[in-house]
C-alpha cells in the first residue's frame, strides 16, 4: 500500500493540498489531508492504515508537511512514516543570534492582532509574505480569506506559541526514513540561518543522507506549478 498523510501549516486549511490530493489519487495513492480547523472546516487528524500482513515490504507511508505542519501532526503519523517531504519547514523557527530578538518580537506583536480589530490586516500581510514574490491570489482561499472560527481563533494563538518555542526537529522523528526537504531561496517567513539548522540537524541525525532542494520564486508557500509532480517521482525513484 501506498499511502500520504499531510499537513498544512500555520493559519492554512487542507484546501492546501486540492491539486496534490488529485495527482497521487489518480496514480493509486491512499491520500489523507489533515485540518487543523482554523476556520469553517472541522479538525481532522488521521492515522496511517494498518499493515495487511506482518510480511508486507512494500508498504509506503509518505507524510508531507508544509511549514509548521511537522510540528503539530499526532507524533505517531511522522514517527511511523517510512518518507518525509518537508516543505518550507524548519526545525526552530526562531534561529539563534542578532535575528532572534526582532523576529521573537514580530511574533509577539502578531499574537496581540489576533483578535483584535487588526486581526484581519495582520494575517493578510502575512498571506502576501508567504506567497512573495507570487500575488497571494495564486493560492487556495482558506481561513484567512473566509474567516476564523472562534475555536479556530484560540488554536491558532496557541500554534503560534508553539511556532515561538520550537527547538528543534519533532520528537519521533524517524532516523530511517528517506526525506526530501524543498525551500526556496526567497522565503521571507522561514529566516535562512533556521532552514540551515534544519539541513544541519537532519544530516546528524538521519541514517541517509536528506535530499535537498532550493527553488528560486516560489516564496515560502512553494507556488511551483509542477512541484507536485517533482516530489511524486521523487518517491517513485528507488532507495
């Protein structure tokens, strides 16, 4: 069985992955789009199948994570996955140095807009951040555009605070899984001294080297059109 569980990362919904659900679907995949519930869309979380047979080798469990997705997926779906794609991920999203004080503090002065009649500019300027240099009509509408829910409100303060205190890699992280990480050179969220900790950390820990790719114009949402494609044969090739 092959099979993708994914996850969309900060103030996104599973809408995310529309076009990639279409693509593996029509080539055999098992795919799953978790939902955080930001907005009008109910929480989702699933779990990997079970294995058929205690013999089976060909059981492929692929997790697919944008951003912060990584970081607040159930533990088991990525300590159980036999690939990682990571896209636009990092392992601490603050970095150590001269950046940290004024990122921690752009940060800060996010959390006190949510909620606030400022809400609704401060997550417009930070869609039009993620997507640069691409307009931000170029993604799928999601709870930014249509509005929080009020659950979805207190989650998304609360991954916030997660997003601030991230340390490193998610625990489970599984040392024998093939990992594809894909960035892009002009992310203006994800800073460059934390996507190196990322690719630092993973080759520490990994028992195979990660593949690395660096974009150039896609911004921190990745809007490469044929992505989707590249990562699917990516995981075609043999190990």
């Amino acid at each position: 069985m092959k099979e993708v569980i994914a996850m969309h990362g900060w103030s996104g919904d599973s809408h995310t992955w529309n076009i990639w659900t279409q693509y593996f679907k029509a080539h055999g995949w098992h795919w799953k789009s978790c939902e955080r519930g930001y907005g009008d869309l109910p929480p989702f979380s699933p779990s990997w199948h079970e294995e058929i047979s205690e013999g089976k080798t060909h059981h492929r469990r692929v997790f697919i994570g944008h951003s912060l997705g990584p970081h607040i997926i159930d533990r088991n779906v990525i300590s159980n996955a036999t690939d990682v794609v990571l896209l636009a991920s990092f392992g601490a999203f603050i970095p150590e140095g001269s950046a940290n004080r004024t990122l921690k503090q752009a940060l800060k002065g996010m959390q006190e807009r949510l909620g606030t009649n400022e809400e609704k500019i401060m997550l417009r300027t930070f869609l039009e951040k993620a997507c640069e240099p691409m307009p931000s009509s170029a993604v799928t509408s999601g709870p930014i555009e249509k509005g929080l829910s009020i659950k979805g409100r207190e989650k998304l303060k609360a991954d916030l605070r997660l997003l601030i205190q991230t340390k490193g890699l998610p625990i489970g992280f599984p040392k024998d899984a093939r990992v594809l990480i894909v960035e892009d050179a002009q992310d203006q969220i994800v800073v460059p001294s934390s996507r190196a900790s990322l690719l630092k950390e993973l080759n520490q820990l990994l028992m195979n080297e990660p593949t690395h790719w660096v974009l150039n114009g896609a911004g921190h949402a990745l809007l490469e059109p044929e992505l989707v494609q590249r990562v699917y044969h990516w995981l075609m090739k043999k190990k």
